[in-house]
C-alpha cells in the first residue's frame, strides 16, 4: 500500500467550502423531511442492515441497480445520512463511485472534484477527495471527473487500496455503484464489496431486466434489494402521506 493510501485510515474530512456548490437536492428526504414516510423507509432498510451486521460482516456495502437512473443515488446518499444520523459514535462513509455518471456531489450540493477518478490515477491524495458533509458526521468522497476507462479504474490495485483503506478509516461505508447493465463495473465492484443492495424501480424496470442484471453481478454478495417508487400512489410529492 502506498503512503498516499496509509493516510485514509486516519484522516480528519475538512468541511466542504460553499462556493460553486447548489442546494441538497430536496429528494434527500432523511434531511429535508425527516419525518417523512419516506424518511421512514430508509431508516428501515438502514436498521434491516444493521441487523444483518449483527450476522455477517457488512461494513462496505454498495447500491446497485439493472438500469441507470432506478434510484442508485438517491438511495445510497439517503442511507449514508440515515446511518450518520442513527449512529453518531460512529464513522461512515458515503463514496461516489459510479465514474461514468457521478452524481452525489449535485444531490448533496457539494462539488464533485476532486474525487474517487482523480485519487484513483494519483492526482490526488485522500485529505483532497473526502469532505464532511455540512455539520453532520457524515464523510463523502465523490465521484471526480469521468476516466477514459472506468471498468478498469474499478479494477485497479489503487482501488483495492483505496477499498482497504476506508475499511481501517471508517466503520460503515457505502458505494454508489454503478447500474449493472451494460457495463462490467457493478460486477467489478460488487466483488471488492461486502454486500450489495439493488434497487429496482417499481413499475418501470422489468422483472426480466432485473433478472439478467442480478446474472450478470455473478457472484456478487447480494444482501436485499429496494422497490423505488413503489409507493408514490400513497405519497405526495414531499414525501408524506397524502389524504387519499
Ligand atoms: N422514490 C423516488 N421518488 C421520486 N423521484 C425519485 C425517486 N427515486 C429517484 N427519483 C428521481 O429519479 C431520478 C434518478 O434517481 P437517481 O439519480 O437516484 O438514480 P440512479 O439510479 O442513481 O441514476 P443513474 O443511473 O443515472 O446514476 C432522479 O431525478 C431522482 O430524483
Ligand atoms: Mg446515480
């Protein structure tokens, strides 16, 4: 392990600097509607997983999904905050690493580079990617610019570093994954990870789809998955039970 990597395990994230940041994007309900059903749900699947820690090691755990655009992000960024919000003695980490098509740093209104693509080619170190998200405990390393081969940036040795590395750095860490199809980089990653959540999205994603996506991640630790959307009849659009 290089020393650019060693310094992961013990770094202090700065604060992210307002500037040339946006807004968090209002569908990260765990923040901007706390007590919302929604909210709800995430904090259930955070303590399904919680407990399933209690069976297996489950410290890295990523969020995949068939399709792009199934509710990858939106899922990740809202765990990560549910677990630093129910867990405050606790280290967590949310990492972008979908390098095609980032988009942690716009949903939490935090810049997107430096990120995971430059520490991964060596342009950076760590204390440059992982930034604290507002005044919560919750660390992020988003996703940096698109690398001309992100499969193989997944697969690198830096990345398995970096992977070590948070593991002795944090106590939870999860992975905005890539969609499945049709690239090799959730199966990639999927392996290097201790469980992975897939996302479908009710009433668009075919149960076919979902299917040839769960062959093509091969091998990869399963832990659950998550209906998106499934529920917007009963919901309004901020996320709290409607009338009806
Ligand atoms: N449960 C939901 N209710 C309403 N809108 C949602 C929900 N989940 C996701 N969305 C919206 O759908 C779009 C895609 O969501 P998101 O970015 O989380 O998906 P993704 O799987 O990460 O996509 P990509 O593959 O492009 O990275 C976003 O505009 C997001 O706000
Ligand atoms: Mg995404």
């Amino acid at each position: 392990m290089d020393r650019t990597m060693e310094r992961a395990a013990n770094f202090l994230p700065r604060v992210d600097e307002r500037g040339d940041t946006n807004e968090v994007s209002r569908r990260v309900v765990t923040l901007t509607a706390p007590a919302s059903a929604a909210a709800e749900q995430y904090r259930t699947l955070y303590y399904r997983l919680d407990r399933l820690r209690a069976r297996r090691p489950l410290k890295v755990v990523a969020v995949t999904s068939a399709l792009p655009g199934e509710g990858k992000t939106l899922t990740a960024v809202n765990l990560a905050l549910t677990a630093a919000r129910a867990a405050p003695d606790r280290r967590i980490l949310l990492v972008d690493a979908d390098l095609r098509r980032g988009q942690v740093g716009r949903t939490l209104g935090i810049r997107g580079t430096p990120g995971l693509a430059e520490l991964l080619s060596g342009e950076c170190e760590v204390k440059d990617v992982v930034r604290r998200f507002q005044a919560t405990r919750l660390a992020v390393v988003p996703a940096g610019r698109a690398p001309e081969e992100p499969a193989q940036v997944l697969a690198s040795a830096r990345m398995k570093q970096m992977l070590q590395a948070v593991r002795e750095g944090f106590d939870e860490v999860y992975v905005d994954a890539p969609p499945a199809l049709p690239f090799a980089d959730a199966t990639i990653l999927g392996h290097q990870v201790d469980g992975v959540v897939m996302v479908i999205r009710a009433h668009v994603t075919p149960l076919k789809v979902v299917h040839q996506a769960v062959e093509q991640l091969g091998g990869v630790p399963l832990v659950g998955c998550v209906l998106n959307g499934a529920e917007q009849a009963l919901t309004s659009d901020d996320g709290t039970y409607g009338q009806g």
